[in-house]
C-alpha cells in the first residue's frame, strides 16, 4: 500500500485509491463514501495516513517483474526502479513508432528511429527522419538541387 490509511471502523487501504472513492461519489454523498469491506460511512477529511503502516509498508522488500532484472529493495524505491529498470520493456517514445523492447535497447534505438521528429536545416519544418531525404528531394525549398540546365553546379531550389 502507497499511503496506507486507515478508516474509523478499522480497514485500511491505499491513500490514493481511497480519496478516489470518495470523489466517485457512489452510493453516498459527495463528500463520503463506504468502506469498501464494511461499508462504514467514511469522509473524505478523515483520511489520514497510518504513520505505522507507513513505515512498515515502505521497508517491505519487492522484486523486480521485468524479465532477467535481479534488482530487489524495498517498497519505497520500487516506482523508481520500475521508472528506470534496463531490463523492462517500453514502448518507443516516437509517435507511430511500434517498437517494444527493453529500455537499454529503446535507448540506442530512439536516435536512430526513422519516427523520429528532426528538423530541416534548410526550412526548418519538423520532418520524421525517415522522411527527410524525400523531403529536401522533393518539397523543401531551401533545399539545394542540381542545376536543371546540366550545368553541374549544385543551386538552391
């Protein structure tokens, strides 16, 4: 538990999820809800954290779910792991990129992502670079081109 709270009629549970019932609403007032075990009223200016809980939730020891990651520590540095473990596997960051590998692999990979948003250095216009060449090929008019009288010489659009 994030946050354990504990209630006036003796359940507990995760700050976060219980303020989120409250704020549903459902079957009660705006500004109280059931307890989810008992079904106890309780407000949401009576959620408090349980100091104790706290401290004892924060020291348990976890593991990491990814795949090959040997990392194991306690609660508290858990979302941070889970943040930043090599070893997950995430989503390339590029819009209409579908890659998904471990963050290691996805961290060589986003600089070489033909998805990836770059600039033209002649119109400075965000273009994916896998689309870059045809760009200045064909649209960018800065862009330089061979004489089209065969002159060899190398002149802007």
């Amino acid at each position: 538990m994030i946050k354990p709270t504990s209630l006036a009629c003796g359940h507990s549970g995760c700050m976060k999820c219980l303020r989120s019932i409250v704020s549903l609403g459902v079957n009660a007032t705006p500004s109280a809800a059931p307890c989810p075990v008992c079904r106890v009223t309780f407000r949401y200016d009576q959620l408090k954290v349980n100091v104790n809980l706290d401290k004892l939730s924060k020291s348990v020891r976890m593991k990491c779910c990814s795949p090959d990651c040997d990392w194991k520590g306690p609660l508290e540095h858990a979302k941070w792991h889970e943040m930043n473990c090599p070893k997950a596997l995430v989503k390339c960051p590029h819009n209409g990129c579908d890659l998904v590998a471990v963050r290691a692999e996805i961290m060589k990979h986003r600089n070489n992502c033909e998805q990836k948003q770059i600039t033209c250095f002649g119109c400075k216009k965000d273009i994916k670079k896998g689309g870059l060449a045809r760009h200045q090929a064909t649209e960018c008019y800065y862009s330089r081109v061979d004489c089209p009288l065969g002159c060899g010489t190398n002149v802007p659009r």
